[in-house]
C-alpha cells in the first residue's frame, strides 16, 4: 500500500476513535514507521508502506495510547525529549512555566522539583549554561528517563529521588520550580491521560491542591532571601493557589497566562522575616 492510501485508511480510523489532529497524526506514525519526517511523507504520497508494522502503530493509537508514547519522543521548547510509559508527557503549557522562570533566575542555584522527563531541568540549564541546576522527583522511573535525556541532550543536571523536599540538598536556592500533581481525585479525564499516563504525576488529593500547600509551607527553607517559587497550576487554580502563598506571607505574587488566556503559572517572592 502506498502512502497516500494509508493515510487516507488512517484517518477515517483516527476520526472514528475520536483521536484530534488525526491527519497530522497519521503522518506522524507513517513516518515512524518509515524513518522519515512529516515532510518527507507529504512530498512522498507514492512511496510504499510496510503495512504491517503501519498496522501495529495504528492500533495502539485507536485505542488511545498517547501519540508520545507510541513514537517515544515529545518536543519542548524546540528540543525532543524521550518520553515513555510510567513518565509524564511534557506538555506545551509547561513552556510558560519556563519562560517566566528564566526571567526569574539569580545567581544562586536552581531546582526543578518533581522534574518528570526532566525537560524543566533540562531546558533551563540549555538556556543558561552557567546555572547549577538540580531536579528532583520521588519515581526512580521519572529520574532515570531525565537523566537519560540529560545525556542525550549534553545538559549538566544534578539529579537527586526525593518527594518534594524530604531529601533536598541543604543549599539556598534562588530558585524553585515545580510542574507538580495538580488534579482532583474526582476528575474524568481524556482517555489518553487518565488510562496511560502516571496517576502519581497527575492527581494531587481530594482537592488539587494538596502539594501547592506543602511548596508553600516548606520551599521557603530551601530558598534565598530574595528568591522565587514558580509553579504551573491547572485551570482555575490561580486565585487558590496565589490565597495559599499569601496565607504563608509569600510577596510579589503574580499569575501569568498562557497563550489562550488561561492563567497557568503562579510565580512569588521568598516570604519575609
């Protein structure tokens, strides 16, 4: 079978399974399955596919796997990070997460708490090589895989298993930054996330806001006295979020927004004395 009428099959299958982007995707697993990029496929809609391996990938994404784990990679700000089951997804939301905490960046060290696939970790000491940057998470599983893509990338990452700051290094940092578990027990979520991804990574406790409470009780010890707490949050957690730093005499805070008006990453300033 040519590309051309796979693509065609694929899609109508995507569509059925209710999978978005179902033509994009289509070519993306195609493209796995050839060696090739997206590109190539577009300009090559007469070359033959290898139908039954093209099969294999197509089912897993009909039953809803997630795309990242199929092909093993997602990319985050510009760069593809390994991704695989038993390790959170990086998302494009966490981009933001990233900008606002570059412009917060001192002198002094920075840790990534609860990094996942490490690309916070990752990401920040790419973009400034002279930081010393640590990241933390409490799955051995998550640290292995960020480590890897330290490597893989050439990124100087400090990598330590800890849940949230039970084993921290004792070293000021001037900055914190978390992407933590942020979702209700009690929320549906879409197939992909809820039957694949890590429900440790995800789901915080009756109200989601469970490890927001602990970041605002316990990073301040492991702060300078001028440093910052910069933390993604889930839709319409902002206000909760900000009233819990302002309960523990948290200064300067501030909510951003993301690209289409969500408010989606918290940032504050080291409590006062």
């Amino acid at each position: 079978m040519i590309i051309q009428d796979w693509l065609q099959m694929a899609v109508s299958r995507l569509q059925k399974a209710g999978v978005e982007s179902s033509r994009l995707e289509a070519q993306l697993l195609v493209g796995h399955v050839l060696m090739v990029d997206r590109t190539w496929v577009i300009a090559h809609p007469e070359a033959e596919v290898n139908e039954l391996a093209a099969e294999t990938l197509l089912q897993r994404r009909e039953s809803r796997e997630p795309l990242a784990y199929i092909l093993g990679w997602r990319e985050f700000y510009g760069r593809r990070f390994q991704v695989a089951p038993g390790v959170l997804i990086p998302r494009q939301d966490t981009e933001i997460l990233l900008e606002e905490a570059l412009k917060l960046i001192g002198g002094g060290p920075v840790a990534d708490v609860g990094t996942g696939s490490g690309c916070l970790a990752i990401s920040l000491k790419l973009e400034r090589p002279d930081l010393d940057v640590w990241a933390t998470d409490v799955s051995q599983i998550a640290l292995n895989l960020a480590q890897f893509n330290s490597e893989l990338l050439k990124a100087d990452v400090r990598f330590l298993e800890s849940d949230l700051f039970a084993r921290f290094p004792q070293v000021p940092f001037s900055l914190i930054v978390s992407n933590p578990p942020y979702i209700a027990d009690h929320e549906e979520l879409m197939p992909e996330v809820n039957n694949h991804e890590p429900a440790s990574a995800l789901f915080s406790g009756p109200t989601g806001l469970e490890i927001y409470e602990r970041l605002a009780a316990e990073a301040p010890r492991h702060l300078e006295a001028e440093g910052f707490l910069a933390v993604e949050v889930g839709i319409g957690q902002a206000q909760d979020v900000s009233r819990l730093l302002e309960a523990q005499k948290w200064r300067q805070i501030r909510i951003t927004r993301d690209l289409s008006g969500i408010e989606r990453v918290v940032t504050a300033q080291t409590p006062g004395m």
